[in-house]
C-alpha cells in the first residue's frame, strides 16, 4: 500500500521528474567541461607568445559554465527537491486519511507516540530518499561517468584505471556499512517512537503525576529511554563515522598513485602539463560523488526501513467492517436485538452474552449495572465500534451489516463515557465544526444540557477556546458540552453513556425533564449508575456479567426485590 501510494505520485509528477532530471543531467554535464577548460587555458598559459585572446575566450567559457550549472541546478532542485517535498505532504495525508479508517480496536493496541513517529520521522526519511538521495545518486553518477570517460580521454586508460584502482573497495565497504546502519538505524527509529510516546502519555497524565509526585520517577524513566536513544545513535554513529575517513584514505592513496606516475609522464613530455591538470580536475570531481555514495546509501537505508515500517502501517485494515447497501439510516426505527454475545479481541471471556432486547421507536431505555458489567460494551456495538455478527442487532429489521458506517452513526448522537472536547471554542465543540447549525440551534442545545449559564459565565462565552481537552472547564460542564453536542444532531438514537455521572442531581433531574420534551417521539438510551438516571424510562435492563438479570419498568422491578431493588435501596436510603 505504501509502494502503491510512492508508484501512483511518481506516476502523477512524472513529467516533472521527467524535466527535473534532464536539468540535472545538463547541470552535471556543463559542471564536468570545468577541468577541460582549466587544462586548455593552463597548455595555452605554457606556450611561449600566446594568444591573449584565446585565454579570454577560455575565462568567458569558464563563466558560462559557472552560469549553465547555476540555472540547471536551480531548476532540477526546484522540480525534483520540490517533488519530494509533495511527496511528504502526500504521504502525510493519506497516513492520517488511513489512521481515520481504522477500528477502536488498533488504538487500544498501539501507542500514540509511535503513531505519531510514523507520521513525522518515517515520512521524513522517505522524503531524503525520493529527493536529497535520489538526485545525488543521479548527478554522481554522471559525473563519474563523464569524468571517467574525460580522464581516460585526456591522459589514457592506464593511468585512468590505476587512479580508480581503489574505487571498488571503497564501493564494497559502503555496502556493507550501510546495511549494518540499516539496522541501527531501525532501532533508532524504535527508540525515538518510544520516547515520543514517553513524551506524549506524561504531558496528557501530568496532572495525576503532580498528584502523585511522580515527577522524578517520570524523569528517571524518561532518562532511562533517552539513553538507550543516545546508545541506539552512538552504535549507528560508530558504524557510519568510518564511512568518510576511509574514502578519502583511499582517495589519498589515488592521488599518490597518480602523481607519481603521471607527473613523471609530465616530466618526460608525454602530457600537457593542463592535460595533467584537468586529469586531477576530474579525480577531485569524482571524489565528490564517491564521497556522497556513502550517504545516500545511508539515506537510502533508512528510507526503505522506514518504507517497510509505514508498509506495516498500511497494510493493517480496518478492523470493522463497512457495510454496502444502506446509506441512509432509517428515521423511527425499532432496535432489535437477538441472541447478542461478544467477546473482545484477543480475550475469550464474554463481555456480553445471549442479549435479547426491543427498543420501539421513540421509547426510552435504561440501563444500569456494576462497572464491567457490559454497559459501554453494548452501546458502543450498536454505534459497531467492534464487528457485530449478522442477524444479532438489526435496526427497523435491517441488519447492521447492511449500513454504510457512516450512515449508521450519523443516525446517533452519542455522549461516550469519556467524553472528548477539542482545543477550540464551546460553540465549534457543539456544533462539531459543522457550519450547519445556526446560532439559535446551539443555544438551544446549550440550554436543554443545562450548561447555559456556565457558559455565559465564560468571558467569551460561546466563543471561548477550551484548551486542549476542555482542561480549563470543570468535569461536569465538560460532560454537558457534550450533551449539547449529541442534542443538536436531533438524532434518531440518542445515547448517553454514563453522561449524566458528572453532574448533580438537581441538574441531572432537569436535563432529563429537557430531555422528555425533546426526545418526544424519538429514542433514547440512558446508561448510568445512578436509579435517578433511569427510573423514568419506559424499559430498564439491569446487566450482570454480560447478561441481562432483571428488565421492567421502575415500579416492575423494585417489585423484584433483586439488584435494582437493592441498588435503589442503597442510593435512596429506603424500602
Ligand atoms: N477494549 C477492551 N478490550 C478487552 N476487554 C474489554 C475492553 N473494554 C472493556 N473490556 C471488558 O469488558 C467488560 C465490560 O466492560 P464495559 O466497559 O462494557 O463495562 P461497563 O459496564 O461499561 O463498566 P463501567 O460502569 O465501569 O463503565 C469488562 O470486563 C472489561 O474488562
Ligand atoms: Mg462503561
């Protein structure tokens, strides 16, 4: 899927990759007509009476070539560095499109900080490969080549070849160096991810450190991981510190060679003291390039390691499944639910089991039960946070399997147990960023969740900006914000999940007095562990363990004596 992505914008930006070599190559071409030009005006420079002219002419073409490379270079950086650069923002996209696509159920595997890894140091190091790398690759390679050819044409094959001579050495060790800094540098990777994520869990936990004076056990962890990112580097370090020092040794070895013989060939008038020049002109030009192998193998290793890791990403599929035939949810629908069981991923205890349960349109249900009793687990399988068996949940009898994700949870307003607000303002946090919903609307929302007042209260009111997660509002207006939000959607379905946990009584009696006026014909589903909560519904179910214990309305069940009945006696203090 990665590849799949690089190939399609290599596909698309061809013709400026097409263009964008051509300029390198002329870049690289005009840049290797230097030694020549230097060599003639030096032979011109030796004869006795020259020609003044002619060494003008050699100096103008010395400018011009100066100027072509100039432009040539400017242009290919443009195209091809400004290509890779593309290819980032590309990649980045359509990593956080993908990160979107994916189930509940990756998130609680994986680690923020890693995720974000991928996002900025893995994307990264593709880019230097398809830009920086690639274009030294390619301007090496010319200049090498023509060089050769120059050298081999100014002076001979001989002393050409025994110049080169320890080329293929140092080619040999590069390889193999640079598959050792692959390794490393996967490590490397490794090790920043796990302080990324290091980073990221104590910023979001810091208060609960403060409370807990953590802080110097957080810093020695955070010391501990830092390490082994210094030891990860310095073991690449160590490895890749060879790289330059032994090229340029066998370079020096190079250039002994060569000036040993081929001054003695100056010396006994076989060549042109400028021929001799431009020979070390391009052996200087090829040091370069030579030199720079080195680093875009280096490049070009961690490129394809941090390819592989975003490949790994790629490759990973939504978990939950989308449906095809239904794109519209439907409007009055009876929830049906039929001998539901679940199991979470990866555990073989059941969190719900053998669920049979009706909720006609427009009622309300309650439901109320210990923690870890399955409540959470099922409403977030009616919104299909996890794949739901065919034929167990089923909306107007139409399967759940059958709607379009999105479809189905747009027929939901839902207040999830943590609830969730952005760092932006109240109003865009009810509104959810869509521009649909007047400013009426969002009053409206704010008065029924009972959270006007506070909000009028803000010195900005609507427009205040919560920080990030709604840290600068209390828990209890943080939960009404929410409710607004889920309230404004009108939606079929309305469900709180423990919404009402955070707010007092008096206030959680008049939300649901709002409630009843707007949810008139319309279904709502109330989980809480408060009886206050629920007694007003038209159905409740008590869960125990996965299983429906007792269902009735209020008066039915306290007639039960069971849980209910005892839960109530406990909150009320009665009989
Ligand atoms: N992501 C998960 N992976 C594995 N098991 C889970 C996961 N989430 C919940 N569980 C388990 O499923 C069971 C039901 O959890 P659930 O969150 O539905 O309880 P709950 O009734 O909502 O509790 P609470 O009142 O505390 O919110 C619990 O035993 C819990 O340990
Ligand atoms: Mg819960």
């Amino acid at each position: 899927m990665g590849n799949n992505i690089l190939i399609k914008f290599i596909k698309d930006h061809k013709f400026s990759y097409i263009i964008g070599i051509i300029f390198m190559l002329l870049a690289s071409y005009i840049q290797t007509l230097f030694p020549k030009v230097l060599g003639y005006t030096i032979d011109i420079l030796q004869t006795n009476g020259f020609n003044p002219k002619s060494v003008y002419i050699n100096l103008v073409y010395i400018v011009l070539i100066a100027i072509g490379t100039f432009v040539c270079t400017y242009a290919w950086r443009n195209l091809v560095i400004g290509n890779s650069r593309r290819l980032e923002c590309h990649f980045r996209e359509k990593l956080f499109d993908h990160f979107q696509k994916l189930s509940p159920e990756f998130y609680n595997r994986r680690k923020t900080g890693d995720l974000i890894a991928y996002a900025i140091n893995d994307i990264n190091a593709v880019r230097m490969t398809f830009g920086p790398a690639t274009s030294m690759a390619i301007n090496g390679m010319v200049v090498c080549v023509i060089s050769i050819y120059s050298m081999a044409n100014t002076i001979n094959w001989k002393l050409t070849l025994l110049s080169l001579l320890p080329v293929p050495f140092i080619i040999c060790i590069m390889f193999y160096i640079g598959n050792i800094v692959k390794k490393h540098f996967r490590k490397v990777q490794e090790t920043f991810a796990a302080i990324s994520d290091r980073v990221q869990e104590n910023i979001t936990g810091i208060r609960v450190i403060k409370a807990y004076v953590q802080e110097d056990g957080e810093v020695k962890k955070f010391q501990k991981l830092n390490d082994q990112m210094l030891e990860a580097n310095l073991n690449m370090v160590r490895v890749s510190a060879y790289l330059a020092p032994l090229i340029e040794l066998c370079f020096t070895i190079s250039f002994v060679l060569n000036l040993i013989w081929g001054g003695n060939m100056v010396l006994n008038g076989s060549i042109s003291l400028g021929g001799f020049i431009a020979f070390n002109g391009y052996l200087a030009m090829i040091l370069a390039p030579v030199l720079s192998i080195g680093q875009v193998i280096t490049i070009f290793q961690r490129g394809m390691a941090s390819l592989d890791r975003l490949n790994e990403i790629f490759n990973v599929k939504p978990h939950v499944k989308d449906g095809e035939s239904r794109a519209e949810f439907p409007a009055q629908s009876t929830i049906i639910i039929t001998e539901l069981s679940f199991s979470y991923p990866g555990s073989d205890s059941e969190a719900l089991s053998n669920i049979n349960l009706v909720i006609p349109t427009g009622k309300t249900l309650g439901i109320i039960g210990k923690t870890g009793s399955g409540k959470t687990t099922l409403v977030n399988l009616l919104l299909k946070m996890y794949n739901v068996e065919p034929n167990k949940i089923a909306f107007n009898e139409i399967d759940i399997n059958d709607f379009k994700l999105d479809a189905l949870r747009n027929g939901f307003g839902f207040v999830p147990q943590d609830n969730f607000l952005f760092n932006a303002s109240i109003a865009e946090n009810i509104k959810f960023f869509k521009n649909i919903y007047s400013e009426e609307e969002v009053v409206n929302a704010a008065r029924n969740s009972c959270v006007y007042q506070n909000i009028m209260d803000l010195p900005d009111e609507f427009e205040t900006i919560l920080g990030e997660r709604g840290v600068n509002i209390s828990g209890g207006q943080k939960q009404r914000i929410s409710i607004a939000r889920a309230l404004i959607k009108n939606p079929e379905i309305l469900v709180f999940d423990d919404a009402l946990s955070a707010v007092d009584t008096v206030t959680e009696a008049e939300i649901l007095k709002n409630l009843r006026k707007v949810r008139k014909n319309k279904t709502s589903i109330i989980v809480a562990h408060r009886i206050s909560a629920v007694m007003e519904a038209d159905e409740i179910i008590v869960l125990e363990k996965g299983k429906i214990s007792e269902r009735g309305t209020h008066l039915e069940l306290l007639e039960k004596e069971g849980l209910y009945h005892e839960i109530y006696k406990f909150q009320f203090g009665a009989s």
